[in-house]
C-alpha cells in the first residue's frame, strides 16, 4: 500500500467515526482533505448544500493533529451551525470548543485550553475576530498554534455575496498573521462566478474546486398570492400534507410570529424562530424540529445557515427573499438524506416593500459616516455606542453597522470603554458601493423573474450561480404537471377571516431613559420615576400583520382624511375590551395627542371614541412639528426633540388637578414610544392619576 492509500484509508475511517457506517469519502471530498493535509494549500470547495463540507475540515483536523498539526480554527457565522458542528465532531472523537456570545463564562477556559494544545477545533463566530480582546490578544496566539483554518460560509467574505458580513472581511487580516505552511479550507453552497474570484483573491493563492449544485431531491414549486394573508389560508390547510416535518421562512419576525401564530390556532404543531428569541429559546425549537416534536418551525433567516437535520421533508417561503441565490441557500435545508423534499414558495406583491427597506440598510451614507468621525476626533476619550448615539442622528442598529464597516476599513477600533479613531483615512468608496448597489438590484430583479419563469426553477437557480452545463430537472412544477394544489377551501378561508378580524396588541411602556441624555442638556437618566410611567396600553394592530396592518398601512401612508368607518368600529371595538378588562378606582376621561400629519384623522379619531364611549375629552397635546421628529432616528435624539413639546393645555391641566382621574392617551401611531412615555409624563405631572395609552397602528419597534 502505497502512503497516498494509506492516508485514503485513514481518512475513511475517521469519517465513518464521524457519520456512522461504512461511508467513503467522494473524490472530490478527498482531492480537498489531500490538499490541506499533504500539499498544505489554500482550498475554495464551492460545493452544494448537503455535499459534506463539514466532514472535510473535520477528517483533515484529526490526520493533521495526529501528525503534530495545532488545532483547527473554524469561523462559522451561526450558533446553530456550531452547535451541530461540535456534536458531530464528538461523534469522531474530536474535542471541539466554541467562542460565541452565549458561553462567556467559559472563555477564559477555553483559551487556555487552545494554548496548552488540548482543544482539536475552536469554533468563533466573525464578531468574535472584531472583540478587542479577543482580537489584541487571544488571536495572536492562536493564529501562533493554529494547523488549519476553516473559513465556513465563505461567501460572507465578500460584499457581492448575497449575505455578505463586514466582520467576515477581518478574516483578511487573521490569515495575513499565519505562517505561510498554514492550510486555509473556505467553503460554501451559494458563491457564482463573481464571488468565487473576489474569495478566492482574498484567500491567496488558492485551489478552487467547483461542483455541481444541483440537488436532486428538491421538488420546487411556486404558488402566488395576490393578497398576503391568502398564504395563512393555504399553510392552514394544506400544512398536513406536506412530508414529515421542515422550515417555514418569513421575510420579518412579525409575518414569522402571526403565521406561527394562526397555525398554532389551527391545531398545528408549530413554533416561531427568529433572532428576538432567547438563546435557550432557540435551543428548545431546534431540538423539537430535530426530533419531530413539532411539524414545522416557522423561522426567519436566522435559521438560514448551518441547521443541519437530514430528513427535513419541506421548505416553505411566506414571502420570497431578495435574490436567487440566499433562496437556494435556505432550501438547501431540506432533502439531505431523502430522495423527495418539497419546496414552496409564496410569494406576494407585499415582498417588494420588505426588499426595499433591507436594501436601504445595505451601505453606510457618506453623510452619517462623516458625523461618526466627527464626533470621535473631538472626544478625549473613546466613545460608547450610547454615547455616539447623543452626537448623530442615527438608531442603534443603524450606528452599530456603520462602526463595524469603519472598523473593518480599519478607520476606528473598538477598545476597552467604546470607540477610538485609528488615524487612518477614510474615504467613501462610492464607486464600490454603487456597484454593489447595481448587482443587488439585478439580484432582487432575477427573483422576480425566478417567480414568473415557466422554464425549470433548479436551472433558473443554478444558472444565477454560474453552474454552467444545468439542464431541466424534470422535478419541478414547470418540468412536470403542477403537483401541490393552490386551492383554499371556504371552510379555511372564513378560519383566517374570524382570525384576523382579532385584534388588539399590547403597548409596554418604556421603563429606561436613553443613556447620554445629560450629554444633550437633559437632566433624565436611568429608571423613569414610577410616578411617572405610563400603565401598559392597547393599540388596534401593528403595521406589519396580515390584514388589520395592510388596511392600516394604507390608510397612514395615504393622504389626511377622517377615519374609515371600519377602522373607527375597529378601534371601538379594541378600546371596549380594554376598558372593560380594568379596574379602575376613579373616573376615566380622554386626552389626545393631536397629529400635525393627520389632524383629520386624529380629531375624527377623537370624536369617534368620545362619542361612543361617552366620556369626558380633556383636551389634547400637540405633537413636534413632523419633520423635526422625522430628523431623530435614534431615541436619545427623539426625547430631546420630545421632552419640552408635549404639554398639556391650561385647561386639561386645571381638569386633572381639581380631581383624580385616569386618563386614555389616544394616538393615531405609536413608533418608538417615546412620545406617548413623555406625554404620558407630562400628565402625570399634572396630577393624571393613571394614564393608559391607546394608538390605531404601532410597528412594535424598540431600538
């Protein structure tokens, strides 16, 4: 036997350790694992979901670590993908650690264990390259010790991916730190031609080995829907029918709770996955998924990467993502281990409006970067995300993302107490962003031809990422008679009418004032005085529901006009159940806040409720002019415009001090709270003896 054969050999047997069986490695798993172990190159495996990436890092961990290899450094983007890496990797007696947000008791342990060389493979997440102590100070180390790095998920790299990741870029930086005998193994499912090269020019002189992606299992289908609630009626009834148990995907958490939520109405075992979860929260709905506890979890892209159940029978889509290739992404989830999976998307024209707000997130504006370096360069200090928050009109999460694109172009750092400049240059990279712009744009175009298309949809997928040589499938819905009906019975469709003509949301008060609020002049900081906080309220609907939301939507995003008569018996018919629901000791009269935007369709609001309840009015409080508001997107800002604006008249005033009363705070719209807290307080003030707020629409949003 030759010593290639007998590598081959050994490299079998560790992967049936890690799969069970008698299982081989293809040779193409195998041209990898020989490049990484014996010719210690940089390898780019573009290979389809399913294909065994994992088993190659995984076999080529173990034959280098028994030939005196340090361990493996393995960049994976999501918790539930290192879960499942690391149980795999005990199947074959690999000891396996992670580095992620949800263990940071045991860091310091870990390192240690890294270091003192008994650790086989550390899996960290791409933020974890950015934390400043991990980056100053544990990755040297390890990138001293390391026998390979694993860079999953590769297409994050780069920005013409489609779930490009700008933490991902300081993998640039860690590879420049390795000693040039140190084997590189990138993979992904979802990288075309564009993408390939622009990875594999990041990695170095690298061997590419391209595959087909086609899945043969994957039976695609595509049912429209005119209306988006239509998609709740068909999931109603036609859920049962679809194989054994898989993944609904949601474009937002609201649609990914709602759909949860009248599935689990209908008698369906079903739970709600998404980033707003807990972590153990996540856990549990993994483990239910895993073991057939329930027929689906209806997820949003949180669970689009690195959940791994083999027997998953169905992907499904309530609204389509914003590009071919991140939707061959995330069917890639089923059908790993079956010789039929279904695959259905349900689309809606609602899809367009959720593509849009995304892609205006994707690039930091040359203006607001500008404010951030500004408000660095003249701070004595490094500055926190909160306090930044007080110098630049920006939300948390839209700050957060700029600092991470700035640090990874190196032009700030994150440090011990917050942010400093580096005294590197900025520039604005217009050209690069535009052209990003560009291919994104062309992207969210080739999803709605995808929809449209009566060719085959594998080849259609395949053909946007460069896989050249795909021909029909003879499996999908335009390849062969459509097989998943799109009928909605009657009987199902009066269901989802009496289900979405519920309503009402609860409104939590805010309980914390934003932080840096003294830095701006404004004495508040901390918890709100209890004799200052509002009680929980009622809106009729979020924006973003089926139904309620759509009609709500449009009437707020039309011109001023009086309320709608079925929105005025709609919220009637919400405030009726609040009310009643209480307990209250003292007389109940209405205040209004009185919109500048809308005045008609407040002050018929007002009427309205006035009229049908017959209570008291005592008067309103004027809201800021619009556009000042417009102008603070973040909550530090929104307060400061907010905290002197809304008063109460002379008159509501002198009503509440000359007896205890509670008093319903009514609004057309409640979007951070802020102002329904600070006019609540402003009542209170005046001798309010509770105040309970009450709003037609709300997005649910909490920056």
């Amino acid at each position: 036997m030759t010593r290639q054969e007998g590598l081959r050999e050994e490299a079998d047997a560790v992967l049936q350790a890690l799969v069970g069986g008698s299982a081989q490695l293809r040779s193409d798993q195998w041209t990898a694992i020989e490049a990484l172990v014996v010719e210690k190159k940089r390898v780019l495996c573009v290979q389809r979901t399913g294909w065994g990436k994992s088993a190659v890092y995984f076999v080529a961990t173990t034959l280098l670590r028994r030939r005196g290899s340090g361990p493996t450094l393995i960049v994976s983007p999501l918790l539930a993908l290192m879960r499942n890496q690391i149980e795999a990797a005990k199947r074959a007696g690999i000891a396996a650690e992670t580095i992620n947000s949800a263990n940071i008791a045991d860091w310091n342990n870990v390192y240690d264990q890294v270091i003192d060389n008994k650790v086989d493979a550390l899996l960290v997440s791409p933020e974890r390259l950015n934390h400043h102590d991990f980056r100053d100070y544990i990755l040297p180390k390890i990138a001293a010790v390391t026998g390979l790095v694993v860079v999953d998920e590769a297409h994050c790299i780069s920005d013409w991916g489609h779930d490009f990741r700008p933490d991902y870029r300081r993998i640039r930086t860690l590879l420049a730190q390795l000693p040039q005998q140190i084997p590189v193994l990138a993979t992904t499912a979802t990288a075309n031609e564009r993408v390939t090269a622009d990875v594999a020019d990041q990695l170095g002189e690298t061997k590419i080995l391209r595959g087909s992606l086609d899945r043969e299992s994957l039976r695609l289908c595509v049912l429209p829907f005119t209306r988006s609630a239509d998609r709740l009626a068909w999931l109603g009834e036609h859920l049962n029918d679809l194989p054994g148990s898989g993944i609904i995907y949601a474009l937002t958490v609201g649609t990914a709770d709602q759909t949860a939520e009248y599935l689990r109405a209908r008698g369906h075992a079903v739970r709600s996955y998404s980033a707003q979860n807990e972590s153990d929260e996540r856990l549990a709905a993994e483990d239910d998924l895993l073991n057939n506890r329930v027929k689906a979890l209806v997820a949003t892209s949180a669970l689009g990467m690195g959940f791994d159940k083999p027997d998953l029978g169905f992907v499904v889509h309530v609204g389509a993502p914003p590009s071919p290739i991140s939707y061959y992404q995330q069917i890639g989830r089923a059908g790993r281990a079956l010789s039929n999976a279904l695959v259905v998307l349900l689309p809606s024209d609602q899809d367009l409006r959720v593509w849009q707000y995304f892609t205006s997130l994707a690039f930091p504006p040359e203006q607001e970067v500008r404010k951030i370096l500004g408000a660095l360069a003249t701070a004595d200090r490094p500055l926190s995300t909160p306090v930044l928050e007080t110098h630049v009109d920006l939300s948390r999460t839209r700050l957060e993302h700029i600092l991470r694109v700035l640090d990874v172009d190196g032009a700030v750092r994150r440090v011990q107490g917050g942010w400093t400049l580096t005294g590197v240059p900025w520039e604005h990279d217009t050209v690069r962003y535009e052209r990003v712009s560009a291919a994104r744009q062309a992207e969210l175009d080739s999803m709605l031809q995808y929809i449209a298309t009566d060719a085959c949809r594998m080849k259609f997928l395949r053909d946007c990422l460069d896989d050249h040589g795909a021909g029909p499938c003879g499996r999908c819905d335009n390849c062969t008679e459509p097989f998943v009906s799109d009928s909605v019975s009657t009987s199902e469709a009066e269901c989802l009418s009496r289900h979405l003509a519920k309503a009402g949301i609860e409104l939590s008060p805010r309980a914390m004032w934003p932080t840096g609020l003294p830095r701006l002049g404004i004495s508040l900081s901390g918890r709100i005085a209890s004799d200052e906080l509002c009680d929980a309220g009622r809106a009729a609907a979020r924006l973003t529901d089926m139904g309620w939301g759509e009609e709500l939507s449009r009437v707020l995003a039309a011109e001023d006009q009086r309320i709608p008569d079925r929105l005025m018996e709609l919220a009637q018919r919400v405030l009726d159940d609040f009310v009643r629901a209480l307990e209250l000791d003292v007389p109940l009269a209405f205040v209004g806040i009185r919109s500048r935007r809308r005045p008609a369709l407040t002050e018929s609001l007002f009427e309205g409720l006035c009229s049908r309840f017959g209570l008291p009015f005592l008067g309103s409080v004027t809201a800021p002019n619009p556009e000042s508001l417009d102008k603070r997107s973040n909550n530090a800002g929104r307060v400061a415009t907010l905290h002197t604006g809304l008063l109460p008249t002379a008159s509501t005033v002198e009503s509440l001090q000359s007896a205890a009363t509670a008093v319903l705070l009514v609004d057309d719209f409640v979007d951070s709270g802020w102002t329904m807290t600070l006019a609540g307080r402003a009542l209170k003030r005046a001798g309010a003896n509770r105040v309970l707020p009450f709003a037609l629409a709300t997005t649910g949003r909490r920056d």
